[in-house]
C-alpha cells in the first residue's frame, strides 16, 4: 500500500538523518544543559549541515524561514508535496534539523547569519525532543527556551513577523504523561503575552479527535506527520502565512 511505503521511507529517511549527528538524540539530559541557553552539537554531521544551511541563506533571498527539527526538516520530504505548492513558491528556507532540542534551535539561530535572505516571516516550532527525552524537560522549562528563541529572532530579524507554532501531538496514547506535558506548554504558549509581530497558531488540536487520537492517516509513527497530516497542516498553515506576509508587505516602505 502506498502508505506502507511512505512510512517505510520515512522511518528509513529519519534513521539516516539522526544517524548522520546521533549525539544529539541521546536519551538522557547533558550535564549543565537547559532549553534556553544555546548549545551546539560538537559532531561533524550536525555542523555540516548547519554549514549547509548557512549556504543557503547565504546564496538565496527567502520571504519566509522555517525553523525547528525534524517536523520541519521532512516538509521537503514526506511533506514535499504541499510544500511544493504552498510555501516553495514564496521563496520559503526550510531550516528544519532532525533532532534539534530547543537548545540547539537556539544555538543555529545565534550562528546563522540571516542578513542576505532578509525573511519577511520566521516561522517557528520547537520542543517537541526536549519533551520526549529521559528525563524530559519540564513544561516551563521548554517555554523559556521558545520564548528565548522568539527573542533571538527579533533581535537577529528585527524586519521579520514570528508565527510561533504549538506543539503537535507525540507518541500514540492519548492522555498520556507526554501528551500532558505537551498540552501545558501550549498553554502557556497560547496564554503568553507575546508581542505584536508575532502570532501563535494551535496545531495540536488540528491533528486529534475528541478522544485526544491522532486523526487518521495524519501520523506515521504517533510523532512525525505523514503525507496526509503535512496536508492538513499546510491547511492551517497556508493561510496564515500569506495573511502575516500581506500584512508585512503593507507595512514595508516604498523602494
């Protein structure tokens, strides 16, 4: 079947990503770590990649950058092809690093140079490992290091909107103790008084039912999207990113 073979793919796809910097999928938390304070992954797959990425900020302007792990990186994937049609035309970067904790988001965020690509809209999702490690991050922790990478990119990006996302569903039981950490740091998300360029968009519950499941066919593996969930999120997404680009547009001064 069509999925099957998808899934497969992907599952194939995300062992050769994470296998290329390992270290940073390491179950337990590093000594002197915190999800605010930037951390690099000293491993030569990690760095090389972030070299990559630089390249291509470097080397092309973008309107819009999107920043965070895996969920991000595989829009140019399993995702391909909604990316394809909603976000590749607006000269979008995808920034994603499977993996990547908050803590090394902000790290790229401090290392990147984003002056070339000058992106009108940043946006954002992170913290989802952070919460699924052993031990995991605990709800507020996580939120500082988001709303320290929000900061980061108005500091870095003064010309650029945010559109924060929330963080989607993890692992295939629902109501669990992962589910729970999840759904108190989108709280605080949702609950926070951020500033006015930037704008938070519920993706956890696009993608349950009533009973806190992951919708059909919108998950591979109970934490990265499958085709169709990139779909359903591109949906949702869609939408506000052009809304927040007009909005950025109307403002810009005339060249």
């Amino acid at each position: 079947m069509l999925w099957m073979r998808q899934a497969n793919f992907t599952i194939l796809l995300l062992a050769c990503l994470v296998a290329s910097h390992a270290h940073s999928q390491a179950p337990t938390a590093l000594p002197n770590r915190a999800a605010d304070r930037p951390q690099a992954i000293l491993e030569p797959g990690w760095l090389r990649r972030v070299g990559t990425q630089q390249g291509t900020l470097t080397n092309q302007p973008c309107r819009v950058c999107f920043i965070g792990d895996s969920l991000t990186e595989l829009w140019e994937h399993t995702g391909k092809a909604d990316w394809d049609l909603h976000f590749a035309p607006l000269k979008a970067a995808n920034l994603g690093l499977t993996a990547d904790r908050t803590e090394h988001i902000l790290e790229r965020i401090r290392r990147l140079e984003f002056r070339r690509a000058k992106p009108d809209l940043v946006v954002l999702m992170m913290g989802t490992n952070n919460l699924g490690m052993d031990p995991p991050d605990k709800p507020e922790e996580v939120f500082r290091g988001i709303q320290k990478g929000v900061a980061m990119i108005q500091t870095k990006m003064p010309q650029a909107k945010t559109l924060l996302l929330t963080i989607p569903p993890s692992g295939t039981e629902p109501k669990s103790a992962l589910r729970q950490r999840i759904q108190e740091t989108n709280k605080l998300l949702t609950g926070a008084n951020w500033p006015d360029d930037v704008r938070v968009l519920p993706v956890y519950e696009a993608m349950v039912d009533e009973a806190d499941r992951w919708r059909a066919d919108c998950t591979l593996d109970g934490t990265h999207f499958s085709a169709s969930g990139y779909a359903r999120l591109a949906a949702l997404l869609s939408p506000a990113v052009n809304e927040m680009l007009g909005a950025t547009a109307a403002a810009a001064p005339a060249r």
